[in-house]
C-alpha cells in the first residue's frame, strides 16, 4: 500500500476551507516536509492537473501536496486522503452573499450544497476528516492537533500553539488590510496588475488573491457566527429559512422557524 502524499480539503464554499488548507501546509512544514505547490492557485482544475502530473507519481516520500477545491471528489484517488468541513447552513448563505455580492437563488444553492458533500464523504472511506467550522473559532488548538494525527504528523505543544498564533483571525484580517492597501495603490498609480494575485468579480471589482495563504479581499466576515440574518431583509430571511430549513435540521442545527 502506498503512502499517503496528497491532501484534499474538498469543501462547500465558506466553510472555513482557506484556514483549514494552511492549517495543514504548516503541520507539514514544521515536520520538515516540502509542501507543494508552493503558491495558493485558483482554481480546481489546476490542482487536478498537478495531482495527475507529479503527485500521482511522485515516490519522494519527503513531498506532501495540498490542494483546496470546492468540486466534491467521487473517487479518492491513490495516496490521498480528503479533509472537509461542516457549518451551519444559515451562515454560509449569508457569508456567501457577502462574499461574492451576487443573487439570492446563488447564495442558497450555495448553502444547500453542504448536505450532498457530508453525506458523500460521511459513506466516501476512512480516509476522511470532517471538520466542524465552529471548532475553527471555538477550540482551534484541539483541531489543529486533530489535523495533525489526521496527517500522520505528531506536533509538539509549542508547533501547536505557533500554528494557531500564525492565523489567528485578527492577522489574517491585517494581512487581507495590508494586500488591499498594495492592490489600491497599483490602481491608483495604473501599474500592470498581476493576474495570479486577483480575482474578478462577476461585477467588475477585484479582490486581492495572496498567492502565499490563498486569503482574498473580504474573505474574513465582520459578523459573528451565528448573525446570519443581518446580512438580510425581511422578505429574504423568510425565502431562505423556507429552503434551507430542512437541511439545517437534517445536519443537526436548530430550526429558524418560530
């Protein structure tokens, strides 16, 4: 049986997917492995490519690849293992509106993706670790240590502790800050922008997309958890609890009917 290389953080979109990526990078890198590739990429297929190209067949065992996509895996191909992530329904339509700044419908069917990925996962294989979001802001020592027996690495108390310092939510906000100011000022003095570090919005804006962490412009909500529905109207909070109501409940999160 072969080792295990590669490691795929599959997830609904904001679902906690970026922290948990550099999470796991960072677990490699303090036990002296090469993590490849060695920036953040945009988009699944590229990860696709890479995997099929060198991962696939890569005997170095000193080489650990991680890739985050947003595509559900069908079958978890050789040497790899799969990490995805749960959350409540309710707040994930409202931090994907809030992201993405696009319709309603979007936001929902957003949202009721999740249901297909944890039961997919939940029947997939062994070889899965289903993240809780909420541990992410609630316990992440105890998550980051989880991840690291997930990834066969033992961490010391100290590599755990630097890890959870490293992104910390408040730094990561300073550093989305601190790309958005750099991204501001190339537009302000017409520089050439460089592709790989934006993202084009359906609207016409740019984020910023840091090519070390993957973090983009708005990806870190000033929300709390749980605060989903000020993101809404009236009208909206009704549609939304009408659809995804159900599968709130079949994941195990209270009802927002009253």
């Amino acid at each position: 049986m072969r080792d295990f290389n590669t490691y795929w953080v599959s997830t609904v979109a904001r679902t906690g997917s970026m922290w948990i990526t550099n999470v796991i990078k960072e677990i490699f890198a303090n036990s002296n492995f090469n993590v490849l590739p060695k920036k953040s990429i945009q988009n699944d297929s590229e990860y696709v490519e890479i995997y099929k190209n060198q991962a696939l067949i890569d005997k170095n065992k000193f080489n650990k690849y991680v890739f985050k996509i947003h595509g559900k895996i069908v079958k978890i191909p050789p040497g790899s293992k799969v990490i995805t992530t749960i959350r409540n329904p309710y707040d994930i339509c409202a931090s994907y509106h809030e992201f993405m700044k696009c319709k309603l419908v979007n936001s929902i069917n957003s949202a009721l993706l999740l249901i297909d990925f944890i039961t997919h996962y939940k029947d997939t294989s062994d070889n899965v670790c289903i993240v809780n979001y909420d541990d992410i802001e609630t316990k992440p020592t105890s998550l980051v240590k989880e991840l690291g027996l997930f990834c066969d690495v033992q961490l010391s108390e100290n590599q755990i502790n630097e890890i959870v310092n490293k992104y910390e939510k408040k730094k990561i906000q300073k550093l989305i800050e601190k790309n958005d100011i750099e991204l501001k000022r190339i537009i302000d003095e017409n520089q050439k922008i460089d592709e790989q570090k934006i993202v084009r919005g359906r609207q016409g804006g740019l984020r910023y997309f840091d090519l070390n962490t993957g973090f983009q412009s708005g990806h870190i909500s000033k929300r709390e958890n749980g605060d989903w529905k000020k993101v809404f109207s009236e009208e909206e909070i009704h549609e939304i609890i009408e659809r995804i109501d159900p599968i709130a409940i079949k994941l195990g999160y209270n009802s927002e009917k009253h």
